[in-house]
C-alpha cells in the first residue's frame, strides 16, 4: 500500500512506514500523506505496532520553511494546527510507535521521533538537533512542554535545546534520547524486532493503549489545545525581540 512516496508494509504483527521524499520536509501535503499511511496502519486489525523510518540521509529535516513562510497567515495557522494534530495522534497512538531513525532528524523531525514510544537510530552517520537557538526561532509553549516531558533530563534539555547541539546516535543512545542505535543496514529490522517484544504474543486493546497514552500526556496535550485555540502568529511570535 502506499500514499504518495510514503508507503506502507506489512511484516507480520508490525507495520512499517516508510517516508522517501528527499530531506522529508513538513508542508501540509506532506503530513496529508503520513496521515493517510496511518490511517491505513490502523485499517488493518492484525497490525499491533507501527514503525516509522526515511529512506536515504534523512528521517525528517524539518519543516518546509521554504514553502512555509510566503504563505498567508491562514495557511500558515492551517499547517501548524495540522502538524501539532499529527504529533499528538502519534504521541497517543492506539499501538505502539517505533522511530527508525536513518539518518538525519532535525528541528519539526525531531518532533515528530520524540512522539513515539521508542527510537532506533542508525550509527556512525546522521544527527539529531533541534537548532532553532541557530536560526533564532524561540519554541512555542506546546513545544517546550512536549520536549521537556520526552526528553530525558535537565542536561539533555540545556545542550539539544537552548545551546542546539547535534547529537549522533551513539551519543543518542548513551543520553537516553534513543533507546539503541545499529548498523543503518539493521535499522528496520531492529525496530520491528522492538516492536514485537513490545506486544509479546497478545498485544494491547487499541482504545485501551489510546486511553492510557492520553492520561499520561494530558499535560502536553493540554498546552497544545490551548495553542491551537489561541489564534496567536506562531510564526512571526517566535521572533519577538528579547529584553535585554
């Protein structure tokens, strides 16, 4: 099955999700695209986990700033409602989420791998970075209380976030930002290998694993309801000037 370039396998009780468009850049036809592969993954009763990867250098670069930032406000508050949307249907996945990250996985697809339940990053090549201290973008608050729920320290927190380190996967791995890294060539089968010692031989009740993942997050989804409601240019706001 597939939709677009982001196409969806089957390997027995895991489904893996495979995004090869380039750099893998966020815009709305793109996450239109991933949502639909999810919506597939879930279509299929037998499916009891998800795997997500990229196909060549990178898992996900970002958001489409290039596209992005010409657009009006409407379309610009319609992309970032839709990609907090996919985050947070990932964060709450009714089964378990597995990130296979192959390669580079920055700001917006960082995100998106810190939504899931577990990550696999490839070794030796490929970082991991949220560098928006370099491009001077502040995060909005749905961000911070999401990043600061998923990440796994104080530590973490200050080198990846307020000073935009890039962090390899071993690195990765040590810091508890992913829980283990192979060989780019054992990446998918690592994950899935995961995946079905996550659900052991039953799995878990789809509206049972989405109940629990929400109580859980409820903080996290909270601020992001409250973003999304707010109406606010979460573009143009997280240039504001700082006091000095």
């Amino acid at each position: 099955m597939a939709s677009g370039d982001i196409s969806v396998e089957v390997r027995g009780k895991v489904a893996i999700v495979s995004m090869d468009r380039g750099e893998n850049r966020l815009n709305l036809k793109f996450l239109a695209d991933l949502n639909a592969a999810l919506d597939k993954v879930l279509s299929n009763p037998d499916v009891q986990a998800v795997v997500t990867t990229g196909v060549g250098k990178f898992y996900s670069n970002g958001i489409d700033l290039d596209w992005l930032l010409p657009q009006g406000l409407d379309v610009q508050r319609q992309f970032l409602d839709k990609f907090g949307e996919t985050k947070m249907r990932i964060l709450t996945f009714p089964i378990p989420t597995i990130a296979a990250i192959n390669g580079h996985c920055i700001a917006g697809g960082c995100l998106l791998a810190i939504c899931h339940d577990y990550r696999v990053m490839r070794s030796k090549r490929g970082w991991l970075s949220m560098p928006e201290i370099h491009i001077k973008l502040r995060f909005d608050p749905a961000m911070v209380a999401l990043l600061k729920r998923r990440l796994p320290d104080g530590d973490v927190q200050r080198d990846l976030l307020l000073f935009g380190r890039r962090f390899p996967g071993e690195e990765c791995a040590r810091r508890g930002v992913v829980d283990a890294v192979c060989e780019v060539e054992e990446l998918v089968d690592q994950a899935v290998r995961m995946a079905n010692k996550c659900v052991g031989k039953d799995g878990f009740d789809r509206p049972m694993m989405k109940a629990m993942k929400e109580d859980v997050y409820k903080e996290v989804m909270e601020v992001y309801e409250k973003e999304t409601k707010s109406g606010r240019d979460l573009v143009r706001d997280r240039r504001p000037q700082a006091k000095l």
